[in-house]
C-alpha cells in the first residue's frame, strides 16, 4: 500500500520589504515552501534608502542638537586655551554620517537575508511579475543575458512598496533637487535646503537638516505644517520650526523647481521665489505596481494605483494577498509587517485578527516626536464618535523639567460614560517610546481609571500618561 503525502503549501512573495519579509518568515514557521523575490536587496527600499537610513540621519540630528542645548542644563563646555566657557560649534561631516547610516542599513538587509536563508526561505534576486493567480515569473540579469524562471504558488503575496512621487516641473537630478532617497549622495550639509511639502517626510526632513545646521525653508501648501495630524501637536511643531530659525512659509504652492548656475530656485504660484542651495521634493509616493500583471490576473486597484485590500491583506482574487505601501492599507512599516504575518496565517488556515487601523500606532520623527493612536479629537469634535479629551503639558512634568523639554504634552481620549481609552497623542523626545501604554490600554479596552492605577516611575515622562488619566477620573 502506498502512502500519499499532502503537498507543501507554496507560497511566492514579489518584494522583499516589510511586509514581504514577515509574510516569509510566517510561512516558513508554518512549514510552508516559500520563494522570495526582491530586486534591490531584502529589507527593500524601508531598510535600504528610507525608514533605517532616515531615522538614522535623524538620530544624528538629535545627538547634534542635545550638544547645542547642553549649555541650558549648565553643561559648559572650554578651549584649552581659555578659562571660560564657549559655547561649541557643532560641525557635521555629511559624509561621515551618510557613510554610517548606509552601512547600517545595508548590515540590516544582510541580517534580515540570513534570518531568511536559516529560515529554508529561498531567496531570488530579480523582478518578479504575476502570470495569472498562481504563477510569477521571475527575470534575473546577470552580466550577459536576462534568465527567466516560473514559480508555481498556492498563494501569492505582493510587497512591492513606493517610489517618491515625481514632478515634472521639479524633476529630481540627484545632485541639486533630490528626493529622499537621493538626499545619502551628499558629502556636506546643505547651505540652504528648501523643502517642497510639508507632510510627515518633509516636516521630519526639514528638522533634521536644521537640527544639522542648514537654513531650512518649508513650503507648505496648507495652513500649517503637518495638516493631517492632531492639530495641537502640530502648532507646537511649527512653533519649534520658527523658533530654531527654520522659515516656514504657509499657504504657498511651488509652481516649478529649477537650477541654476550654484544652486536651485523656487517659483511658487503666486510669483515670488525662493532661492537655495538644494531642494527636497516631499510630495508624496506612488506604489510600484506598474507592469506587475496585476490587473490581468483580475486584481482590483484604486485609482491611484494601490492594490485594495481587507483587513486580512486579501486583494480581489483569493490566492493573491497585498501588504505594505502598496496597498491602500495604512503605509507604515510597522503596519505592512502585521499585513504580511496576517496574510499568510489567513492563506494557511491558521487564526487571525484582522487589523484593526484604530490600534496601529504612528510616529512622526521630528524634533519633538508626534506619536499618535485611536480614536483623535477631531474625529470626538465632529461628532463621529463620543469622547473626552484632557491634554496635560509637558512643562509641568518634573522629569521634562530636569531635562530641559519645554515643548509637548500627553493628550488621552476616552468614551464617554465608561472611560475606555480610545485614542491618545504624546508630544515628546523619544514619543514613540512613550505611546506604548496608551496603545495598550486601547488593545485590551482599559478605562482611565484602569490605566491610572498603573505605577509610574517618579519621576518619569510616562507619569504624565498615568496623570492624564487620574485627572479623567470616572466618578461611580
């Protein structure tokens, strides 16, 4: 008698960030056969030209401007040939810090590669394209011809991500107008760098390169940088913007970006403009779906080109799934890894739940940090869902005090009658630290009073969050 052996789940992953990167590591766990397929290096352009090099230039900007506010804790700094103290200039080598941050994310690409190949994940670099619902197609170029390979899959997982955005009118060079992927080319910080867009990366951007010690222009279109964000948390950006010497021009709209003989210039709609050493174009991305087959194999798109997708990542068609910026799903990094991970447990039968957006925390790494999650009071002051909402400073926190913040607060949100959290802004150095607790007191539906009987280190920044919720104490 013969025994029959049930076939190995096959799955195909085209792209190897985030999303595509838990999505093979959750199909190896659960014994699946699972093929890679990335063209720039795993990890993608998250690791590679966007999240890790990003917050890594960033965090050189803090460390920079933590040397320039030492003297405001009386951390006085002298020349050998002086007996009093002065105030230090702060030199940036670019290069230096480009070198580092590059290195550090090629080493995180290298990492996320090995924790694959240990896995049993097999790993192909090339471009990856559907051939209907079960087949992708894989092109490799070596030095002297283009070889193609089929895969056959059970379930196909899409993690292509996005592409900055590009304009016709400021088209990017890479040596003067740049995008964000472009900006790790220089070899010295900017003279004077406009910003075109006044969004999450352009406001963390923008802040950077202050921070770096280059005049910063911002060009919003809106009325304030960061227009989709908690209103409050936004003027207290603006203001820190304005107040370290950063030019934020608002309601102004840049008609075209040009170069000239040594640098660049702006020319908004209404005529004026800017001129600058180099220009940052932050106008959004685009997802990298083009050419993709996707359509073809009856995967359904919005009309900007994202993949549409549940909240178990499935698209259209159910052996195709999408994760990450791609998808009209939200596009962080942290969210396309949980797409990933949900897509292939759903694909493989195993149990899932299915991503709840209100539960995702978000950050915006500016100096101060805007972390947010849940429910906002936007949302509480247009009627969409009944909330509270109490805001506590930071100034008066005296662990903020012993370090010198003076900028940011604790904003809680919660529904009215049981005091669940629902939602809550943190303000702050290092917020995406301090959002976790209200992130899970959101999860597993805590009231105000649940979470102020949380013990809080004194003194501490996360004692504002358990003060925020005593003072929304629900009387019984």
């Amino acid at each position: 008698m013969a025994f029959q052996f049930e076939r190995r789940q096959r799955i195909a992953i085209i792209g190897g960030g985030p999303g595509g990167y838990e999505a093979a590591l959750a199909g190896a766990q659960l014994g699946a056969d699972v093929t890679l397929v990335e063209r720039a290096g795993v990890g993608g352009s998250a690791v590679l030209t966007d999240v890790v090099p990003s917050k890594t230039l960033i965090a050189t900007a803090e460390a920079a401007n933590s040397i320039s506010e030492a003297a405001e804790l009386g951390v006085q700094f002298f020349a050998k040939s002086s007996d009093r103290p002065t105030k230090p200039e702060v030199v940036i080598n670019l290069g230096a810090v480009n070198k580092r941050l590059l290195g550090l994310a090629q080493k995180q690409s290298e990492d996320m590669r090995s924790t694959l190949d240990h896995a049993g994940v097999r790993v192909i670099s090339g471009v990856g394209r559907l051939d209907g619902v079960h087949q992708v197609v894989v092109s490799t170029t070596g030095s002297k011809r283009t070889d193609f390979e089929t895969i056959e899959a059970d379930t196909v997982v899409i993690s292509v991500g996005a592409s900055p955005r590009v304009l016709d009118t400021a088209k990017p060079d890479g040596e003067r107008i740049l995008t964000w992927t472009q900006l790790y080319s220089l070899d010295a910080v900017p003279e004077h760098l406009i910003v075109v867009g006044s969004g999450v990366t352009g406001a963390e951007f923008a802040s950077a390169y202050r921070a770096l010690g280059a005049k910063v222009t911002l060009i919003s279109s809106r009325d304030t940088v960061l227009p989709g964000e908690d209103a409050d948390a936004a003027k207290v950006i603006e203001t820190v913007f304005k107040r370290n010497g950063m030019t934020v021009l608002s309601k102004s709209r840049a008609e075209r970006v040009e170069r000239t003989q040594d640098g660049v210039v702006a020319i908004l709609t209404d005529g004026s403009k800017v001129e600058g050493s180099h220009c940052l174009m932050a106008v959004g991305s685009i997802p990298n779906t083009a050419d993709l087959g996707l359509e073809e194999a009856g995967v359904q798109l919005t009309p900007s080109g994202h993949i549409r997708v549940n909240r178990v990542a499935s698209t259209s068609m159910p052996s195709i799934y999408a994760a990450g910026d791609c998808s009209d799903f939200l596009p962080l990094a942290s969210v396309a890894s949980m797409q990933g991970r949900t897509a292939v447990f759903h694909a493989m039968g195993d149990s899932v739940n299915p991503t709840e957006l209100r539960n995702v925390t978000s950050n915006i790494f500016t100096q101060p940090e805007i972390a947010t999650v849940g429910w906002s009071e936007k949302q509480v002051k247009d009627g969409v869902v009944p909330g509270r909402v109490h805001k506590l400073p930071l100034s008066q926190n005296p662990r903020a005090k012993m370090l010198g913040i003076r900028d940011g607060f604790v904003k809680l949100i919660s529904s009215v009658g049981s005091g669940t959290v629902i939602g809550g802004v943190v303000v702050s150095p290092k917020a995406s630290e301090l959002i976790l607790p209200i992130a899970i007191a959101i999860e597993h539906r805590l009231t105000v009073d649940q979470l102020a009987e949380a013990f809080s280190v004194y003194p501490s920044l996360s004692g504002s969050i358990t003060d925020a919720a005593r003072a929304m104490h629900i009387v019984r």
